[in-house]
C-alpha cells in the first residue's frame, strides 16, 4: 500500500515526492503491533529492497523474512526513476550507514546548530565508508524554540524543519508569530 500511495503521489505531483523513512525510536509502538523492536532495521531494509523493486521493475516477486508475495504487476511507476528520493532517519550507527548505502539524504530529529555536529560527522565518516560519491542532503528537525538561522546556515545543514507550535490548535498563532519574527518581507 505505501509504494503504491508514494508512486501515485509521485505521478499527480509531477515528481516532487520526497519520502522519509526511519525504523523508529519508540519501543512500545512496535509493540503495539507485534513485531520485534530489535528487528525494526532489518525489516526497515526488506521494505526497501520491497520498495525498490516494485518500483522499478516490470513484474517483480519478493521471498524476505517478513515479506513474501509472488509475483505482481505493479502501475504506476514513480516519475522519478529509479525512485523518489529516500531520506532516512536515526543516528545509530545502522541508521547512518543505511541513510549512506541507501538514501538520498538523512533526517536528524530535535538539535540545536551545535548538538548537530556529532551525528553529521558520523554520516559524512558513514557515507565515506559507503564509497559514496556525493553527500546526502541533511534535513533536520530543529529543537523546539532553536530558530537560529545564521547557526543553522554555518552548521552543514541543508533543511531545517521548525515547528513554531506544541499542539495543533496553536498552529495558525504559532505559524503567524513565526513568520513576524523570523520571516523578511520580500523588497519591493
């Protein structure tokens, strides 16, 4: 259901998808569902690989431990091939050099232009070891209230997600405050 729901949104989008993928910190959720906590990055891999290859291939069959499905026509293909661009999160070790074989770019959650240092000098040291030719993009959600955008500009980042509210019925306040005080009007 996701490759399709990613492909299509790729399709109406004319290409602009971009999907951000983790294995996910939180022990009770897995729970939640019943799947292991420990295993969450191997099925995380095998529902890439599952992704990838519904994606692009013409008929494709999968064998995992955790999937398994003969094969099946898969319509429509994303616009952008071989995939829409996989930005994936976490800062353990796994995590980084899964973001350096397999992403895009790689999400980092709650830092401030300082806390950031660390975990981007272990993915630039991952996606050394990975051979990669190019740096994955960096997004990352900033800690509450870390608007500093000449620190987010010098730290080596290249998307800040900022969240200028804690609960949804303060959003169009919080958006408003966050545009006066951090937003320059355009010059005329």
């Amino acid at each position: 259901m996701a490759a399709r729901a990613v492909a299509t949104l790729d399709v109406v989008s004319g290409g602009r998808v971009e999907l951000g993928v983790g294995a996910g910190w939180s022990e009770a959720e897995w729970d939640l569902v019943g799947v292991d906590f420990a295993r969450r990055g191997e099925l995380l891999d095998e529902t890439l690989d599952v992704l990838d290859g519904l994606w692009t291939q013409k008929s494709f069959a999968y064998q995992g431990a955790h999937h398994e499905f003969p094969s099946v026509g898969f319509e429509p293909k994303p616009v952008q091939q071989p995939r829409p661009p996989l930005h994936i999160g976490g800062e353990s070790a796994p995590a980084l050099r899964r973001a350096a074989a397999r992403g895009g770019g790689w999400i980092g959650m709650h830092h401030t232009p300082a806390s950031v240092a660390a975990p981007l000098a272990r993915l630039r040291a991952a996606e050394r070891d990975s051979g990669r030719s190019r740096p994955l993009q960096t997004t990352v959600a900033a800690h509450q209230g870390a608007v500093d955008a000449e620190g987010w500009s010098a730290s080596g980042i290249d998307r800040v997600i900022v969240a200028p509210w804690s609960r949804s019925g303060e959003a169009l306040d919080g958006l408003r405050r966050f545009a006066r005080e951090h937003i320059r009007p355009r010059s005329e």
